[in-house]
C-alpha cells in the first residue's frame, strides 16, 4: 500500500478514536463558559488557598493583599529575584478576564528550535532505540482539522500563559486521572510552555482552553466573535503545573538542551465555576501510555496543534500523521520521537497520539522541538520521568 494511503488511513482512524464521546455536552450547554519517583517534587497547593512560596506573604491578609496587587498587574514584574523557578513554588492566581478573544488571538507562538541537526548514526553499544538517530523524514503537509473541533478533536485545546515577551501560546491535551476516573481535571502539554528552563521559571496567568475557535474562524473575525465560538467551554486555569526535574535544571530555548524531558502536566479549574469535570465537560480524555514499543513497532503516530507561526496563525487546529523514526540528541537521555510535519511554533505541547491495542487513541508524547525551517517534529519518549510527574500531580489532587 502506498505511504501516503497508509498514512491517511492513519489519520482518519486517529481522528475518529478523538471525537466527542456519547457523553459529552456540546459547547452550546450551559456548563462551564504516583509515587514512581516524580522528577519534580509537588509540596503546595497551587490554589487560592495556598501557602505561597518561601519569602512571600504567608498570612490570609497578607496573601489577600498580595493577591490584589498580582491581579493589578505586579504579575509583570520579571526581576530575576521574583521569577519563580523552583517545583515547590509554582503560583497561578486567576485573574478573571484576562484571557478574552483579543489577547487570546494576539498571543504569540513559543518557538523551541534545534539550531543544528543530528545527523543519522548509532551509539556504539547502544541497543534498541537509545542513541539511535534515523535519516531525517519527509516532511508532512499540516492537515487543517474538521470543524467543529469539538466533535472531531475534543481533548485537544491552546494553552496560554504570559513570559517577559508578553502573552504566549501553546497546545495541549486532555489526559485521564487515574485518581478521578471519568472525571479529570490534567492537561498535558509541553514543559517550555510553563517554565522557562535552565535561565528563568515558571510562566504566569496560565490558561487552557479547549477546543479553541471551535468553528475555525477566520482571524480576522476572532477579536469580534462571541466568546463561546472562541472559547466554547470557557477558560480553565492551572491550580498546579508539574514539569521534570531535568526540564528546570538543562532547558533552553535552541539547542535542543533538555528536549527529551520537555514535557508538563496542569492540574487546572475553570475560571466560571462550574460543578463539573474537564474531562465531563469536554465529553473525552486520553489515556497516557508510558510503555510504547520500540519504534520500530510504531506503524504511525499524530500530532495535533494549533501552529502560530507564518504561515499559520495560530486560529486553527492542525494534525500530522507519519511514521515515527528516532532523533538522539544525547545518547545518555532519551531518544526522541520524530516525524515529519510542517506545522510551526504554537504546536508545542500538542499532544502526539497513536492507537492503542483497544483502538482508541492514546497520548505517547507531545511536541518539543522542530528545525528552523518546519519541515519535522521531535517529542520526548514518555519513560519513568514522565510517568513520576504524572503520577504525583494526581495524587496530590486525589482528594480533592
């Protein structure tokens, strides 16, 4: 069978195991407008309620005031002595209103590069994939998904978040809970779309929305567009973020430094209340899988985003499907998942998808890094890192 009829065959299975489940409201409803070694610790509360980290107000007063001055714009102080980098001290209070369709659209894409490109080889001794580099793929023309998205790719959503460059963008994922079956609240994306790596810390006013521009409107027509076509479940803010250890330690924006851990997972909570999950709401979430085979054994994998670099605009949502081949840019980490795509910045985070032995999707990796000139994406294999991030931001919900 020819690739590219393999490869649509892919796509159309990958879309169908993402719609909407029987269960899901449509977004014109009335709802919202592991303790495997975690690699980066969860020790407060990410809520309203919180402690605040160390050197801040810790009084319920003192916190009000605080709190106050953050909503008033204090949130734009990038001191070095105030940004934020540690696991322990994520903060994340809701500022109602501040991600309207405007500042949504105009957010700009969170490009991570790899300035000079590994070339095919193999670590000797290496076994499997680590430390294996495949010839770089061809590259796979972006698919515009099916509208609405909602009924097409209900996980799928933008994640927004505010660096000293101003308002950002990303893409993520709804994922399962294992600690509130049917019933989560966990969005994956990547890691660089919450922390600022090796040289800063964690982003602010981070947000997710799911199923962005649901009716893919022009962008043109999104500042003027009521609020449910450009956000039809409303806006959902992370309470907690967890990324790996090694991400905040090694990351940085070109390079490729930290790239195999480049990966977060939110813990978020509506900004319009609401007495109902993410995952209830939405009507689907994904199942993580921590234990792919090989590559080898992977016949295609999808990514799904919304690109924001030209020639995108970040409006729509995107998908490439292809068989996935190996990028090592470490042979002492990781190998990387890659696959050729021309999807730009503003795909980072979006979840990468295969099926499983069920034949319903799975979520395997989520995009990192691409070459300057878009024509592939690397993802980070999810191992016991991924898993430990996962597990522990669950558990620190699982009883909420």
């Amino acid at each position: 069978m020819p690739s590219n009829r393999r490869s649509a065959l892919a796509a159309a299975a990958l879309t169908a195991a993402l719609a909407l489940t029987a269960t899901a409201c449509g977004p014109s409803d009335d709802k919202a407008a592991g303790s495997d070694n975690p690699s980066a610790a969860a020790s407060q509360k990410g809520d309203d309620s919180a402690q605040l980290p160390k050197g801040l107000p810790t009084s319920a007063a003192d916190i009000q005031k605080w709190k106050k001055k953050w909503q008033d714009g204090a949130w734009k102080n990038w001191d070095k002595d105030q940004w934020l980098r540690e696991a322990r001290d994520f903060i994340n209070p809701v500022i109602k209103g501040h991600w309207k369709p405007d500042t949504m659209k105009d957010a700009r894409s969170s490009d991570k590069t790899l300035a000079k490109q590994s070339a095919p080889g193999t670590v000797p001794g290496s076994s499997g994939d680590q430390g294996v580099t495949d010839p770089e793929p061809a590259p796979v023309q972006a698919k515009s998904v099916d509208l609405p998205y909602h009924n097409n790719a209900a996980p799928v959503g933008k994640v927004f978040f505010d660096s000293p460059e101003g308002h950002m963008v990303c893409s993520g994922t709804v994922v399962k809970d294992p600690a509130h079956p049917g019933k989560s609240n966990l969005v994956w994306t990547a890691g660089h779309c919450v922390h600022a790596g090796q040289k800063g810390g964690w982003y602010r006013n981070i947000a997710f929305v799911p199923s962005y521009n649901d009716k893919g409107l022009p962008g043109a027509q999104v500042n003027s567009a009521p609020v449910q076509d450009v956000a039809p479940y409303g806006v959902y803010w992370a309470d907690w973020a967890q990324t790996s250890s090694q991400w905040i330690s090694q990351g940085a924006e070109t390079g490729g430094a930290g790239a195999p851990y480049d990966f977060s997972v939110l813990h978020v909570k509506p900004e319009a209340g609401s007495g109902q999950s993410l995952e209830e709401t939405v009507g689907n979430a994904l199942t993580v899988d921590f234990d792919v085979p090989q590559v080898k054994s992977v016949q295609s994998m999808g990514a799904w985003g919304y690109p924001a670099a030209p020639p995108f605009d970040g409006q729509k949502m995107y998908d490439c499907v292809d068989r996935p081949g190996r990028l090592s840019l470490d042979p002492a980490q990781p190998t990387m998942y890659r696959i050729g795509c021309t999807m730009t910045g503003g795909s980072s985070g979006g979840g990468w998808f295969t099926q499983g032995p069920d034949g319903k999707a799975v979520l395997v990796s989520n995009t990192s890094i691409g070459p300057a000139n878009s024509t592939w994406l690397a993802g980070p294999h999810l191992g016991p890192e991924a898993k430990g991030v996962y597990n522990a931001i669950s558990q620190k919900f699982s009883n909420q």
